[in-house]
C-alpha cells in the first residue's frame, strides 16, 4: 500500500491519496504511484516527505526524482523520525476502526476493509489536519 496525505498550502483542504496492490513496493511501482499522485493533484507543485525507505533513495528513485523538480520536492525525514510523518497516524487510526479486532478470512476481506477505512479517513480533511498537527508540522 502507497499512501500520502495532501495538504492545500492555504489549509483550506487535505486529501488522502492512496494505492493497494498485491506485492511490495519497489521504485517503479512508487514512481507509478507519485504519477498518479501528480495527476490528481493536476500537475499542481508538491513537498513530498518522506522516511528512509530503500526504495526511496533508489538510484533509479533518483533518477527519476532528479527529473521532477519541475512540481516535486522531496524532503526526506531524518532516520527514527516516524513521528514526523503525517501518514504515521493513519495506520493507527484505520487499526482502531475498520481493523480492530478485524479477523478476515482472506486478503481481499482485509483489503476491503482497509479500502472501506481509507476512504473515511479521506473524507474528513479534519481527520487529516489532525495528522499533520500531531507531527508539530506546519504548512
């Protein structure tokens, strides 16, 4: 699963976007996803942060960010600093709603479920204020 949370500069608004696919992530599936992200945010300018994944400091990753400057800037966050990542809080929230005590049978009743959750958590800018304020993060 891929996900970010956008945050208009003005703080008028906050998106959730994300993506499930079966396997990891590696570099080509995460530059799909920023793909994606750039098109629904419709090529609008964008501050990534983002934590020490291999997969993001790819030389492929790289690569590819280098040719990007043009809407992304990336600003990784320092090693340990997972209390800093506005997503952090979204896995704990959708573990205490959709998948508390959540014993699926299969993957696809689990991917349902945290699609279902997603899509709240989506759905409430508030919610995903409250992320970013628990950083101590401002826009």
């Amino acid at each position: 699963m891929a996900t970010a949370i956008a945050y208009e500069p003005d703080a008028t608004a906050a998106e959730l976007v994300f993506q499930m696919r079966p396997g990891a992530y590696n570099d080509e599936a995460l530059i799909e996803f920023l793909g994606q992200v750039h098109d629904l945010l419709r090529g609008r300018k964008v501050t990534l942060l983002w934590d020490g994944l291999p997969s993001h400091r790819s030389k492929v990753m790289k690569s590819w960010l280098s040719s990007q400057h043009h809407w992304l800037v990336v600003e990784p966050l320092p090693a340990y600093g997972h209390d800093l990542n506005p997503v952090e809080p979204v896995w704990g929230n959708l573990k205490a709603h959709e998948l508390a005590n959540f014993c699926p049978d299969t993957i696809d009743e689990a991917a349902v479920a945290a699609d279902e959750g997603l899509c709240r958590i989506g759905a409430q800018a508030d919610l995903c204020f409250s992320f970013l304020r628990y950083t101590g993060l401002t826009l």
